[in-house]
C-alpha cells in the first residue's frame, strides 16, 4: 500500500513540472497519511448513513412504529436515552449560570433534550424508533426516498475519490536542480484545478529544518518543513509533510553535491580555457517551446504566441488570445448596437438613403477604430525573456509605455498560480520575485504557464553559469597579472616562468 501510494505521488509529480535539461526527480514527499484521514471523516460518515441507510429501508427498514403492542418500559436503551438528557440538562444548567453569554448553546441543548425526551417517552409507551417489517421491503427498493439516498450515497464515495486526489496533489519535490512545492485545489480532478508553484534552486537553499511539534506527530514521522533560500522572501514552508528529517537529508546531500561539483567543474573549466585554450560551449535552452501558431492569412495580425528569436535567444509572450477576443467584446456590441439602431430609424423615420449609408460608415468606422485600438493594446503588451534580463512591457496605442526591466541574476524565485477557469483554459499568472526594491514582475495571462517557468529557469541557470565562468576568469587574470609582478620585482626567475 505504501509503495502503491508513494508510485501515485512520483507520477503527478512528473506530470505537475516541466524537468529541465539534464534534471530529473530526485525525491517527493506529500501529506502524511493522517492528513487524508482525517479529511475522509465526514465522507465516510455520510456514506455509512446514506449507505446504512439505503440497505436498512431496502429490508423493509421503517421508522417511528406506534402500533407495538404493550408498553416497553424502562428497557436498556429507555436508560441510555434517560441518561443522555439527565448529561445535556445537566450541561445547561452550567451554561446557565454563567449568564446571557450562554444563550445561544442553551437553546440547542434545551432543543436536543428535549428530542431526546420525547423520543423516550414515545418508547416508554410502545414506539419503536426502528422497526423492520418485511412487506414494505419490496415497496420501498426502488421508491423515490431510496433513490436519493443512493444518490446521495455515491456523491460521498465521489467526495472520498475527490478528497484523495486533493491529496495527493500537494507535494515537495527535489530534483537535481531545484525544489519545486506544488500546491494543487481540486474542484474536477484533471478539468479544474488551481495550481500554485514556488521552487528554489538548489545552488539558493541556505538552510533546511525540518520539526515535528508533538508527540504523534513524532511517533508517526510527519511534521514541517522549511526549506530556506538564500534570496530574501524565498522559502518553502511545507506543514504536515510525510517524512520531512529524509527530505531534509535529501536536500542536503544535493545542496553540497552540487557545490562540490560546481567548483570542480568551474576550476577544470577555467583551466582548459585559459591555460589550454579550450573555448567551452556557451550554455543553450533546449526546452521545447509549444507556440500557438495562427493561419498562414492571418499570421501578419496575429504573431506567434510566444516569439521566439533564434540568433538571439529572445523569447517574447503576449496574453493568451482569448483576452484579445474579449477586448473585441466592446467594438462588437458597438457595431451591432449601431446598424440595429440605424435599421430602427430607417423603419421607422424612413430615412433618405444617403442619410442611411452616412450613418452606417461612421458607426462602421467607429467599430474599426475601436477594434484596431483594442488589437494594438493587445499586441503591445509583451513580456520579453533574453539571455541576460527580462523586460515587462505595458504600453497605449500611441501612448504611455510603462517599461521594467530586471537582470536574470536579481531574480530570486519564480513561480505560477492559475485558477479554476484559467487552468481549464490553458493559461495563468508568471510571478517573478526579484532582489532589492525592484517588487516582483507578473507576467499576465499568459499561455502555459508551467513552460514559461521552465524557460526562465533554464535562463537563470545559464546565465549564472556565465557569471560564474566570469568571476572565475576574473580570478585568473589577477593570478596573471600577480604572476607578472612577480617577475618584475624578480622574486621569481623569469626563466622559470
């Protein structure tokens, strides 16, 4: 069952990331278990009900039978059910003394004393509350209260499979690269989701503390935990996770790895460049970007969405299209206000015709100037991803331009939120968190978001790859420069050199 369910949370989690060149899923925790039991408490008690229920009529089950025979008496149950209201008056008369306060729970327990009294009293005399008479069984199988109940019934089972899959939605994962937090609300599994990601790249994480806070929650190895980022406003808090001293570990274990690595790479590199003369490849994207491309008679309009510019490796995303047939809403309405308003006049004025087709231009015209104002709004929004920075645009037709732009190396996380409608229709909001003053950049709406994150990450990591090479060359010339001084001074022989 375990290894069932930890195979289940590796497959979403290949599905809920775009993996980067050469990554791949190290490691995934999600909720622990007694998170998704306890969600399943009031879905599985409505099916217990409904379900009882359904069999308990289907056998001839009934309700409040009056007509027993001789009174019962004080049975066991009349004891229990004396005992029940005895507690419950017992209950209000504390409330009751401690004032106006308690107003409102005494009246429930007034009421549910009461039900319970009465429901003794109606036993005492020769009710029963359950009776099961075997005629009626037939009657009431297919009857229309057993059908509501069967189908309220399958609504809990459906609510069980939804509150599963909720579950098993929300996931830490480690790759080789990156820590990605994947925060998923269900409404339609698969259809209507909302999804939130933060992630932090292994090469960031300063710190990770993982704490169980009680007893249980060390017994059963579940607890929080913070995976801290070296940016300001970076970290990753992950409650309730499942097996977060491993995750800990597994982080860890990366985050020194790959600096090991790191700095032995960028020593081999630096020496087979400058001492060798082995210029390294500079870093490429190889991320498959999925465009939407219009017709061939429409592609001069409509741009490829996003653009992407081989020899400079500049790629820019506007809105998804459909905000540019919404900004065609208004000029739509207008046009057709306008004719159903000329042909109105014309029926009823009888108009010269001249007057008519006067008329007709200028709402024409004023349909074309709306809608091409409107598509140029559309087309001037950009948001523009280049080797080295990222660039916000926002700008009026023939107007104000409201330009950010941000280095690559300021940007300190990058994630993506979609919403119910958006994720169904296949775009979502980019965050860009960066250093300094400088706030986060959005990019708006845009079409697959999950892939817009997986570019600028792929960007950020060659462009720190670039920065390092450069410091580390910056090094080297200094070492040089050092070496050259030396010589001068003659504190080593030049010969020797």
């Amino acid at each position: 069952m375990v290894n069932w369910l930890r195979k289940l949370l590796e497959l979403d989690a290949e599905a809920a990331i775009d993996l980067g060149p050469d990554e791949k899923i190290l490691f995934v925790i999600g909720r622990h278990w007694i998170v998704l039991l306890t969600r399943m408490i009031l879905p599985l008690m409505a099916l217990v009900l409904f379900g009882g229920l359904v069999m308990y009529r289907a056998a001839g089950g009934t309700f409040l039978v009056y007509e027993t025979g001789s009174p019962i008496g004080l049975d066991a149950l009349n004891w229990l059910l004396a005992f029940i209201a005895g507690g419950l008056l017992f209950v209000w008369l504390l409330l009751y003394v401690r004032g106006p306060r308690t107003r409102g729970p005494r009246r429930v327990l007034l009421l549910t004393a009461g039900v319970v009294l009465l429901l003794l009293y109606y036993r005492y005399t020769g009710g029963r509350i359950f009776a099961i008479e075997a005629e009626l069984a037939l009657a009431q199988r297919t009857d229309v209260w057993n059908i509501l109940l069967i189908i309220l019934a399958l609504a809990s089972v459906f609510m069980l499979l939804f509150t599963f899959y909720d579950w098993l939605n929300d996931e830490l994962i480690l790759t080789n690269q990156r820590v990605v937090f994947d925060n998923d609300q269900v409404f339609i599994p698969r259809l209507i989701e909302q999804r939130v990601q933060q992630q932090i790249f292994l090469e960031d994480v300063q710190d990770v503390n993982a704490k169980t806070n009680t007893y249980p929650q060390h017994i059963l190895k579940y607890g929080t935990i913070t995976v801290k980022s070296a940016r300001f406003g970076g970290n990753i808090v992950f409650e309730s996770a499942s097996q977060p001293m491993e995750m800990q570990r597994q982080i860890m274990d990366q985050v020194r790895a790959l600096r090991k690595r790191m700095t032995a790479a960028d020593y081999q590199r630096m020496i087979d460049e400058r001492v060798y003369g082995k210029k390294a490849s500079p870093g490429k994207t190889t991320t498959v970007i999925k465009q939407t491309r219009p017709a061939r008679w429409l592609s001069t309009l409509f741009p490829d969405n996003p653009e992407v510019d081989e020899k400079t490796s500049t790629i820019t995303w506007r809105p998804h299209w459909l905000f540019m047939l919404q900004a065609q809403i208004g000029p739509t309405l207008l046009l057709a206000g306008g004719l159903f308003v000329v042909a109105l006049a014309n029926s009823y004025l009888e108009l010269e015709a001249g007057w008519i087709l006067l008329a007709t231009f200028l709402v024409v015209v004023a349909y074309i100037l709306w809608a091409a104002w409107e598509f140029e709004d559309y087309r001037n929004d950009k948001y523009i991803l280049s080797p080295t920075n990222v660039v916000d645009i926002e700008k009026k037709p023939f107007g104000p331009e409201d330009r950010r732009q941000a280095s690559l190396g300021a940007i300190t996380n990058v994630s993506f939120e979609t919403t119910f409608v958006s994720n169904l229709l296949g775009y979502g909001d980019v965050l860009l968190e960066t250093a300094g003053a400088g706030g986060k950049f959005t990019f708006l709406r845009v079409p697959r978001p999950n892939q817009v994150v997986s570019t600028i990450n792929e960007y950020i990591v060659n462009f720190k790859r670039g920065e390092r090479e450069k410091n580390l060359n910056d090094t080297l010339d200094l070492l040089a420069q050092y070496h050259e001084a030396q010589k001068r001074y003659k504190e080593i022989n030049p010969g020797s050199a």
